[in-house]
C-alpha cells in the first residue's frame, strides 16, 4: 500500500452555497478537489444533497486573507462603545410611531 | 440614504432592447419569465442591455448620492454643539461613505468600472440627488436633514430591498438596517432644541420651512411625467410609484411635526377623509429641474469639494499602490 497521503496534491477549497434565489452566498464549509470544476462537482455533491442551495462559489482556500485572531480586540473593541451607531439610543416618543 | 435623481436621465435615452438572434431570443424570454415571477437577477445572469444601462445609471448616481450627501453634514462635524452630537455626526457620515461603497460595488457587478463611475460624476455627466445642492444654514438643519430628507431617502430604500438585481437589492438591505439610526438622531436632535429656548424653536421651524418642500421633490417627478418609471416597474427594479412613496411620506411625517411642535409650510395641507390621506399643495417642479441642471445654490461648490477630495487623495492612493508593489518585491526576493 502506497504511503502517500490521498490528498496530497489537492488543494483546499473553501464552498459558499447560495441557499435562494435573491439572497447572498454563505460560507458552509471546505473540501479538498484537484481544480476549480472538479471542486465545484464535489461541493455540489457534498454541500447540497438536500437541495440546500441553488449557486455554488468555490474559492481556493490560499487566496482568502484573514485577520490574525490575537488582534481580535484591537479591531473590533473601538465599536463597542458607539451605542450612538444603534437606533436604540435615542428617545424617541410613543405617539411618533415607528422610526 | 439618498435615493431620487434615479429617474433623472444622464445622457440620451435608451432604446429598446431588440433581440439579435435566435439565442438572445430565447435569454430575453427566460430573463422576462423570471421577472414575471418576482425572481432575482443575479450578476452572472443574461440580461437585456437596456436592464444594465437602467440600473448601472440609478445605483450609480444612488452611489454618488451617499458621497455628496456627505458634503452637507460634514460641514457641521466642527460645529457640532457637543461631543456627543459630534460623534454622531461623524457616525452618521461615515455611515453614508460606506454606504456609498457598497453601492459603487453593486453597480461594478455589472461590468462599469470605479473610475468610469466617478469620472462621469467629477465631470457632471452623472446626477445625484438635488437635495444636496441646497446649504445647511444652522444646526437645526442638520437636524432637519436627519428627519426629513433622510426619513423621505428611507421611504424609498425599503422597497429597493425588493429590487429584482439582487446585488442592488442587498446592498440595500444593508443600507437600511444601518440607516434606522439616521432619522432618528436628527429627529432627536430637534426634539432637545425644541425643549431649549424660543430662538432655538424659531430655528427648528426655519429650518422645516425651508427643507419640507424640498424633500416632498426627493421623490422624483409626478408619475405622470415619469419616463422611467414604467418601464422600471415592469423590470422590478421600482417597486413603488414616485407619488405613492410621496403620499406615504407625507402621511407618515404630519403626526411627527405635530409632537415635535412645528407646521409644515402648507397651506393646503389637509387630512382627506375619502382618500385616507393627507392632501397636499403642488410642487415647484421648475425649481426641482433647475436644481437638477446645475443652477442649485450649492451645485458648483459640492462638486469642486467632491473633485478637491479626490484629487487631494491621489497621494494615499498612490502611497498604498507604491507599498503594495515593495511588499510584492521584498516577498520575491525573499523566495529567490
């Protein structure tokens, strides 16, 4: 038996499904595949057996760009005392209605 | 935001799509079936040129817009009364920038480019919106601004949640979640310099006299003057009529001048029993096209403001392509 890993020359793809028509592509997982149509064929296969989509993006997983997740609270803790972003903070009176 | 303008014509008019073959045919009837039954466009789909053309020039004079918008308010961040009003003012315009990117990226879907976009803008081909063609006096202005011309912007936003382009239609969704906070700062805003004192109430009520008429036109011409609107019903990219979301404008904002202790500067101004709504007096459409072709008080110094901005920006925008391109070089050297 070859001791060579299975997957070793695949590269990972990251899957986006569209769940309806008019709504955005979400991310619902990765899966390794050869190239972009053999990707395509396996996330279809895997990601939507039960109709759970109806447009497929693959995207190789190398060309996404993250945050590093130790700088978590330098990019995001600036937000989180602008309440003055959220409709709830202002008073707005009862007889006005919705606003 | 700022809708409007979007059925201000640019250029010259768009002919009628006409299939060319057989096969375009057959798209033409598939991209219609799939109108007809409310479904979406998305940007990979066959779809008639005129459709592009259509929605390239509203989402992106609704893009420009957001950007110009932010010309009026911005003026006021130094201004401000307090650091409070200060950051929300500052919130409140970044908000707008950003709404502006997502809509120039809604538009580039469909094949326009950022730089044709904003070329047709700085050269005053494109419109946007002629309420920003008008000054901000005072600070109740901004105040009013909040209330009115960006209640009447939402008024027309939440249908184009429905918009058949999906690209369009959930930048919108966004654009209005994030919005909810627009109006009622600026409503806010004037409910306190009402409680201060008569000077402060004489500057809310100035203000209302002089913005009121000018948003009722936000919506665009009457239907029956409208060239677009036909047509961009039938594709679903309008949902709602010019004077239908006027109508519901006006009825939503009488009972919100009332709490807030102003008139609204119409004498004909009435609730109608029969119809179940507020009549209301004409508008001054001469105005309006005025404004629209440039002869706004402001038309000439928010355009100079936009292109001074841009062109001052030139050095980040190179600065970030010159760091880009080292990085790149350092990474190849590194690997040789």
């Amino acid at each position: 038996m070859s001791t060579k890993p299975a997957l070793k020359d695949w590269p990972l793809w990251e899957v986006f499904v569209r769940s309806k028509q008019g709504l955005e592509h979400k991310h619902c997982g990765s899966l390794h595949a050869a190239d972009a149509k053999q990707a395509l064929d396996m996330a279809r296969d895997v990601y939507t057996r039960r109709q759970e989509g109806v447009s497929i993006w693959v995207v190789p997983s190398a060309m996404i760009t993250a945050n590093n997740p130790d700088d978590k609270s330098e990019l995001f803790d600036p937000a989180s005392d602008k309440i003055y972003r959220h409709p709830t903070f202002y008073d707005i009176p009862q007889e006005v209605g919705h606003m | 935001m700022y809708t409007q303008s979007f059925s201000v014509q640019d250029g010259p008019g768009l002919k009628a799509v006409e299939a060319t073959s057989a096969e375009d045919a057959k798209l033409a009837e598939q991209f219609e079936a799939r109108i007809d039954a409310d479904g979406r466009i998305e940007a990979q789909d066959w779809m008639p040129e005129a459709y592009r053309k259509t929605l390239v020039r509203q989402i992106s004079q609704h893009a420009h817009s957001e950007i110009v918008g932010m010309l009026p308010e911005g003026n006021w961040i130094l201004r401000a009364p307090s650091l409070k009003r200060k950051c929300i003012l500052i919130a409140k315009v970044q908000d707008e920038g950003g709404h502006g990117l997502y809509l120039y990226s809604a538009a580039e879907t469909l094949g326009t480019s950022r730089a044709e976009m904003l070329d047709a803008l700085h050269s005053g081909k494109a419109k946007y919106s002629s309420i920003f063609n008008y000054p901000t006096l005072n600070w109740a202005d901004i105040g009013v601004v909040g209330w009115l011309v960006d209640g009447a912007a939402i008024m027309n936003q939440i249908p184009l949640c429905r918009c058949s382009y999906g690209p369009y239609a959930r930048a919108m969704v966004r654009v209005c979640k994030e919005e909810s906070f627009h109006q009622r700062q600026g409503y806010e805003a004037l409910l306190t310099m009402m409680k201060g004192t008569q000077e402060q109430r004489d500057m809310v009520q100035d203000a209302v006299n002089r913005w009121w008429w000018k948003c009722l036109a936000m919506f665009g011409p009457p239907d029956s003057d409208s060239h677009h609107s036909a047509q961009g019903m039938r594709w679903g990219i309008k949902r709602i009529s010019n004077d239908e979301l006027r109508q519901k404008f006006v009825d939503a904002t009488v009972p919100q001048a009332k709490v807030l202790g102003v008139s609204l500067p119409d004498p004909k101004l009435r609730w109608n029993e029969a119809r179940g709504h507020y009549d209301f007096g004409e508008i001054d459409w001469n105005e309006f096209w005025d404004v629209v072709n440039g002869n706004g008080p402001c038309n000439k110094e928010r355009l100079a403001t936009r292109v001074k901005a841009h062109e001052d920006g030139q050095w980040v925008r190179d600065a970030a392509l010159a760091y880009a391109e080292k990085q790149r070089n350092r990474s190849i050297k590194e690997a040789a």
